[in-house]
C-alpha cells in the first residue's frame, strides 16, 4: 500500500508542477516500499538520493515558474525550499554515516515534508497561476 496517494487537495492546478509533484510523490512511496520489504541499506540509498536529487530539480523549476508569474512570495518560498532542502540533506547525511536508518518515523517525516509543503506554501500560488493563465 502507498504511503502517499495521489487526491485533488494536493493539486496546485499547474499540470507541469503537478506532475512533478506526483513523482515526488512516487518516490517516496517507492523507498517507503523497499523499506517495508526489509530491503537492505545499499538498496535504499539510491532510492533516497534520487529523491534529493529530484527534489532539488522540482524545487529550481518551480522557482522559475514562481519568477514568470511575478509571484510576490517567490523569495519567501525560495526560503522555504532552502530550509527543506537542508533538512533532507542533513537526513541523508545521517543515514549515509549510519546513524540513522529508514524507518516509518523517518517515513512518516518524509510524507508530512512534501505533503505539508505542497498544501500550505505551493498552494497559495495556484490563484496567481489562473491569473496569469488568462
Ligand atoms: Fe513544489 Fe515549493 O515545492
């Protein structure tokens, strides 16, 4: 079962970002899945780093889309990108030296982190968006 499930209250009504959100979304399921799978160590990284990574590039894109639209929040959202994106990192860094492992605690982060962004701050650009769209 995923951990994550796609539903209209998670749509910022931008096909592109939604999308990429959605995919966001499938990666954390997939790791969440390796993980309840009791899958070792070595097979998770790569899963968690592909999340970062994809993260950092949604994260860019979305920015510039926030640019054309001459979104008025764009620095304070910019901020908040650069606050998850340490947060994800430090993760990362503490499972890379072992201190940490994938748990449904860590699991349960990851989904409130995505799932809380994308409801409370990339939402409140969706009407600048139908604005802009007309
Ligand atoms: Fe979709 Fe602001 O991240």
């Amino acid at each position: 079962m995923p951990l994550i499930t796609w539903n209209k209250n998670l749509s910022v009504n931008v096909p592109d970002l939604d999308a990429q959100h959605q995919k966001l979304i499938g990666m954390i399921n997939d790791l969440h899945d390796a993980m309840a799978k009791g899958q070792a160590r070595n097979m998770l990284k790569p899963l968690l780093d592909r999340l970062i990574q994809y993260t950092v590039t949604h994260f860019r894109y979305e920015e510039q889309y926030m640019q054309q639209i001459q979104y008025a929040k764009l620095a304070e959202h910019k901020g908040e990108h650069e606050r998850l994106t340490n947060q994800v990192q430090n993760f990362a860094q503490k499972f890379d030296s072992g201190e940490l492992s994938v748990t449904i605690e860590i699991m349960n982060f990851l989904r409130d982190w995505l799932t809380n962004h994308i409801q409370r701050v990339d939402k409140q650009y969706t009407p600048q968006a139908a604005a802009a769209k007309n």
